[in-house]
C-alpha cells in the first residue's frame, strides 16, 4: 500500500540543540486525503543524529513510523519572557518553510510564498487580537495595538527556497495588563503554525525603615514603633514580611517579638503598589543596647534572600560619646566663646562711649 502524502507542520517552544540519542517533539501534521481535503491529526517527531535509521520507540511499531518532510517549522527563543515593569519586550519569532517536493517547487514563483501574521493575547479568561498582518499582500504593514512594532518579513530571497522568516513582536514600557499567554501564528497556503509565549512582569520592591538609623528608648520603656516601608513592587501577590533582631554585630539574628501588621495597598499611576509594615517592640532592657532590628522582605522579584533594612537600638545611659556628639560639644563651644567675645566688645565700646561723653559734659 502506498504511504499517504504528508505535511508536517513543527512548533517548538525553545530552540534547542538535540543531544545524541533519540528526541521526541510533540507536534502535529496535516495529511492530503484527496479531494482537495486535509486532515490534521497528533503526532510525535523524533529526532536523531547521524544516517542511522528511526530511533526506536517501544510503544510503536516500526510498520506505523511514516517518513515526512517538514515543510513549515515555528519557534521562538523566549517562550518564557520575564519584563521588568517600565521596560521593553521584545518577543522572539522565526520560522523556515521548505516545499515539500520538488514537483511542488516547479508550481511556486520564484520566490518566497506569501504568508499571514498573527498575535493574540490571552489572559484573565479574555482574548485580545494584537496583529493581523499579510506582508506583501496588502501594501503597508497594518500598526499593531498598544503601541506595539511587529517585524513581518522574509530574511532570504532564494528563488526556490527553503526560506526563513521574522515575526519577532516588540512592546514598548511593558505593564502589568500586558501579561499573559501571547499565541504567534504563520499561516501559509493549505499550513499554519504557532507558538505560544507566556509573558509575566515584574518590579522589585525598595526597602527602608524608619526612625532611622538610630533608635532610642530608655530602659523599661517602649521604643517608638518601627515602620518599614515597602514601596513600588509588583504583582501585589505573594510579599512577606518578617521582622529580625540581631543581638550585637556578630551574633545570630531571632524572630523579633512585639505586635506587627502590614497595611493596605497603595497603587500607582505605573501600576506597583506599596504598603508598610508596622512592629510595636515591648518594653526593652539594657541587654538590648546596641542591638539590630531588621526588616526583611521576600517578593517573587526579589532574590531567595530577600531585601532588607536595619535600624540600631540604643538604650540611655548606655551610650558613650559618638563623633557626632563631640561634633556637637566643639561647635558648641566655638559658638560660646564667640559669643563671649561678642559681649566683651560691647562692653568695652559702651564703657568708652560712657567715658567720652562724660569728658564734654566737663
């Protein structure tokens, strides 16, 4: 019986190199039943290195592997494209048609075949038409929406092929309704294939903690509370806040006791959000002085580490005196004794004003 006549059409997620040994590639292909119809049906490539015949597969018999030519091949580079909030996307497109017999090469002009563009965008269960393009069939490129350029072209002009394209998608000041599930498709006569791309955005949060970088109390007392500020970040889900002591410079650092909250969220024009988060300590006692309370903050855009700021207990009458306190004293002291001096020569010119007066009274 003779094998039907097929097409196969490849979407890869990621250009890869194939390691030695068999591969398999999910994909499907399109087969001629006669007719003009055409059948679309699931299928797995395998892939090999070298002459060597099929790679074997032992949940298929030999008799069902059929040799096919791949006519169309879609891939993308960034199948997983990770923006930073405010910052441009740039989302990686190409694809390679070959004819598939060289029967059908003589039927072709020649030159590469027209061929339609398309980008969506699906997120939050809604759908978005980004692009619909058919270069070289209507003139001018149509603009795509959201300020977004698409770079729809042949980078060869072979006369008989195979030829290779660029769709590549590129969006400016990328923000948060920008993420989602983005779907690339080529379509070209009797074939069509698509990649799909899944976009996220992301900010890291700045950090501070105030009163900063000192915090006094005397013993027995309450410090004042410690407001940690955590501000434009993005998304809004999955930040955690944890408050720290570090008992001296080189010791282990605990979880800090006291009250703490966290407040709601404020959004931005640029679509972050802030918050704050709040430790009222409990009374403290000498041992504390010294002392470092530290907010840490975990977010998905941040490292495993986290992000974080400190502030440095200093209990009254613990204290010694710090360069900034004889800074003070010197000034002080500078400012006294120019003021003595001050006084001095008004005395002194008041008490000669009061001696020349009296002289011509005489």
């Amino acid at each position: 019986m003779k094998p039907p006549s097929l097409l196969l059409a490849v979407t890869l997620g990621l250009a890869t190199t194939v390691s030695a040994g068999p591969s398999a590639i999910e994909c499907w292909f399109v087969e001629d039943v006669g007719g003009g119809g055409l059948a679309k049906r699931p299928a797995a490539l395998l892939l090999r290195q070298g002459p060597e015949g099929p790679p074997p597969r032992p949940d298929l018999d030999p008799k069902f592997y059929l040799k096919v030519d791949v006519v169309l091949t879609v891939l993308t580079h960034t199948p997983a494209p990770r923006i930073r909030l405010g910052q441009d996307a740039m989302l990686d497109l190409s694809f390679t048609y070959m004819p598939p017999t060289l029967e059908a090469t003589a039927t072709l002009a020649p030159s590469p075949p027209p061929f339609g563009l398309e980008w969506r965008r699906q997120h939050l269960g809604k759908g978005h038409l980004l692009l619909a393009a058919t270069p070289g069939l209507r003139g001018q490129m149509p603009a795509a929406r959201e300020g977004a350029v698409a770079f729809a072209a042949w980078d060869d002009d072979d006369l008989w092929g195979p030829w290779t394209g660029n769709g590549t998608f590129w969006l400016p000041a990328v923000r948060p309704f920008q993420e989602g599930t983005y779907l690339a498709t080529i379509h070209l006569p009797y074939l069509q294939g698509q990649v799909s791309l899944e976009l996220t955005v992301h900010k890291p949060p700045k950090v501070s903690l105030l009163p900063a970088p000192l915090v006094w109390a005397a013993p027995g007392e309450a410090p004042p509370e410690l407001l940690c500020l955590v501000s434009h970040f993005y998304p809004s889900e999955g930040l955690e806040v944890e408050w720290e002591l570090r008992s001296g410079p080189e010791g282990g650092s605990q979880k800090a006791e006291g009250q703490r909250w966290l407040s709601s969220l404020r959004h931005h024009s640029d679509g972050s959000v802030s918050l704050s988060g709040h430790l009222q300590l409990p009374p403290i006692t000498a041992e504390q002085h010294g002392a470092q309370y530290i907010c840490r903050v975990h977010h998905s855009s941040l490292p495993a580490s986290g992000c974080s700021a400190e502030v440095t207990m200093e209990v009254a009458g613990f204290s010694g005196p710090s360069l900034e306190d004889g800074v003070g004293l010197f000034l002080s002291a500078f400012l006294l004794l120019g003021l003595i001096k001050v006084l001095g020569w008004v005395a002194v010119y008041l008490t000669i004003h009061k001696d020349s007066k009296e002289k011509k009274t005489q």
